[in-house]
C-alpha cells in the first residue's frame, strides 16, 4: 500500500497533497515498482477522518508534467467530498473494504466511491475549457466519470426567461445574440451584448485555446497552434461556412487566398484546436442508400449565433443558414446523433438517429417557390 512508500509519508504526516513527476519519458516514478510503470506524473491525496489518516485518493497521468498547471481548488473540493462519504460509513469494516487492487498496476481504486457511495453523494466538476475537456478528465479520472456536454439555450428556454416578449420578436433576438444565459440579463442594449460576446470569445479563442496548448507541449517549439492570428482567420472562415460543404483543403486554399500559405495538416491541427472547445461541432456526410459515413465535405455548425455574429459583425445574416444551426442544436439536446445525409447527388439537411429512430430533416427559409419545395422534398423521395 502507498502509505508504507517512503515517498508519501511527509504528505500523510503532514495531511498535506504531494505532486510528484518524472523529467523523462523513460524513468519510473519512485513508487513503482512494476517493470512498465505506467503513470508519469501523480497527485497523492491522504484522507483524514476526524484527524485519522484512513487512506488516499490518487490521480495518475502518463503524461510528464500532467499536472503542473492544473488548478488544485477543484480536486480540493473532489478530495473533501470524499471524506464526506466515508463519513457516513456505518461499520468500521466498510472502511476497511473500501479499496481493491488493480490487477494492471497494483494500485488499489476507491471502489465503494462507485457503489454504496454513489447513492449518497454525486461530484459535478466543472470550470474552463482549458483544463476540462473530455480527453484531460479521462486522464485524471480513469474513465470513471459520466460527461454531459452542455449547450447554450433552446429557443423554448430561452423564451422562459422573457415570459412577457412577443415570440417572433424573441426568435430574432435569439438569432441575433445567442443562447449563452446571461446574454439574456442584458436586454436590448446592443453595446453590452457585444462587449459580452467579445469577451466569451477572447476567452476561448485566446486563452483557453492557447493555455491548452501549452498544457499538451511544454515545448513551444513542438506546439502545433502557435499562431492566434490564424487560428482566429480559421474561425472566421468556419463560421462564414456554417451549413456548407467543407475540407481542408478548401480551407487551406482560402488562408493562401487571403496572403498567407499553410499546409493542410496545419489547417487541421488548428480545426482540431477550434473543434475540442467545443466552438465548432462537425457533422460528417452519411450516404443513406449506402448505409455509411463519408470522409469528404463534412459541415461544421457554430455552438452559438452570437458568436457568429461578433466573428463576421455583418448586419444581415443567411436566414436559412441560420436556422440549419438552430436545428443541428436542437437535434443534438434532444439525444440525437446528426448527419449530412446524402443521397445520390441530393443532399438531406440532416440524418437524425436515436436508439432505432431514423428521422430525416429538410432546413429552409421559405418553401413559397414551388421550384424550392421540389428541391427540398427530392431527396425524401
């Protein structure tokens, strides 16, 4: 067991946290003693009960200096929540059992957490994008987590915190300046709004983006985004292009258009960049007769309007564009998983699928011009 390692016995008598890492890739961590050693770096935890030390929570990444930057208030409140539970352990024996060994690395796992424990406490972490997206919170939790992605607003939500406004008047409003909750506090002042959304989207572009990226190279030099000017030019791009065909190289002969020549697999680091915050969600092309998904000209959709509207500051919009990105969100808050479908050389907005639920979506802003309602309904034919 950890607490007989000579390396954690300051932090136990201490009750304080240890952080302990490895400068190379080919050392082991002190309290290894397995041929492979998985972990690089760790964060050890002891746990007190009534100033007894009844055991520890342990945090392991594979990665060197995983957790150098990482803000410890939030596994500080992780850390108290589980003393909680252990607290309400009726039998000394139940403590005593807590732990299991990991048959891969020796380690012992707080198993009652995910049993009995689970049905008293639930821990919700939440905070900046930077430090929580999906692929860091698998490695500090060891796929013991449930994600729920949260979106801006629905319509229909939105509506429920202006219960006195006319609706059409609202759905213009919310197409106008987004879904992001306290856009709705700031009422019709325009200058708010836009100062709002000017800073929702510094913080991610220019700080979370960027504070991510140090965190997955250390080494500048070997940072794949290094360039904000271009990652914004990308975003700007992306967002013009919402419910259009896209590539990457139709993105990369745009940057070389604009005066600046870069390499496809440039561009797609920085996609890959603008996609992880959850900025800009693709939906690739599925081919409905033959029953798979195409590599090709996917579409990308802006996680909200307002932002849209503060990257192109354009006064009038693509009505129908528009709506195409209301609906992919719908779509999504309601459990579905959505494709572009295509069926021979027609297209179908979207391809929504939901346990053995096939629904099929036609987006348009007007359907008076009979030569539009027989485009729309071809490929549902």
């Amino acid at each position: 067991n950890l607490y007989n390692e000579e390396i954690f016995k300051d932090s136990i008598s201490s009750a304080t946290p240890k952080y302990v890492t490895v400068d190379r890739e080919s050392e082991k961590l002190p309290y290894q003693k397995m041929e492979f050693g998985r972990a690089k770096s760790a964060m050890f935890f002891p746990l007190f009960i009534d100033n007894v030390y009844i055991g520890y929570w342990l945090i392991e990444s594979g990665i060197a200096h995983a957790f150098d930057n990482i803000d410890t208030a939030v596994l500080e409140v992780i850390k108290n929540n589980i003393v909680k539970i252990l607290k309400t352990v009726e039998y000394q024996n139940t403590v005593e059992n807590i732990v299991r060994e990991d048959k891969y690395s020796g380690l012992k796992t707080a198993e009652y957490l995910y049993g009995e424990g689970k049905k008293k406490i639930d821990v919700y972490i939440t905070g900046s994008n930077a430090y929580l997206l999906s692929g860091e919170l698998a490695t500090l939790l060891s796929g013991r987590y449930v994600e729920i992605n949260m979106l801006p607003l629905s319509f229909a939500e939105f509506c429920q915190l202006k219960p006195d406004g006319d609706k059409d008047a609202l759905f213009a409003e919310y197409m106008k300046n987004g879904g992001l909750p306290y856009v709705t506090t700031l009422g019709s002042d325009s200058d708010k709004v836009d100062t709002y959304l000017e800073g929702i989207y510094n913080t991610i572009i220019v700080k979370d983006v960027e504070e991510r990226q140090k965190r997955k190279e250390t080494d500048p030099n070997k940072r794949k985004v290094t360039d904000i000017a271009l990652l914004k030019n990308i975003s700007k791009f992306l967002a013009s292009s919402i419910g259009s065909p896209i590539s990457v190289k139709s993105i990369a002969d745009y940057v070389t258009s604009s005066g600046r020549k870069t390499s496809q697999n440039t561009v797609d680091d920085y996609v890959q960049a603008l996609v992880e915050p959850y900025i800009f969600y693709p939906a690739e092309r599925y081919d409905v007769l033959g029953k798979q998904l195409l590599k090709k000209n996917q579409k990308m959709y802006i996680v909200d309007l307002g932002l849209r509207r503060h990257l192109l500051a354009r006064q009038k919009y693509d009505l129908g564009f528009s709506l195409e990105n209301i609906i992919y969100f719908e779509l999504l808050r309601r459990g579905y998983s959505v494709n572009i479908g295509k069926v021979g050389v027609t297209e179908i907005d979207f391809v929504a699928r939901k346990n053995d639920d096939v629904l099929y979506y036609q987006v348009t802003a007007s359907m008076v011009e009979e030569s539009t309602f027989e485009r729309e309904m071809a490929p549902l034919k």
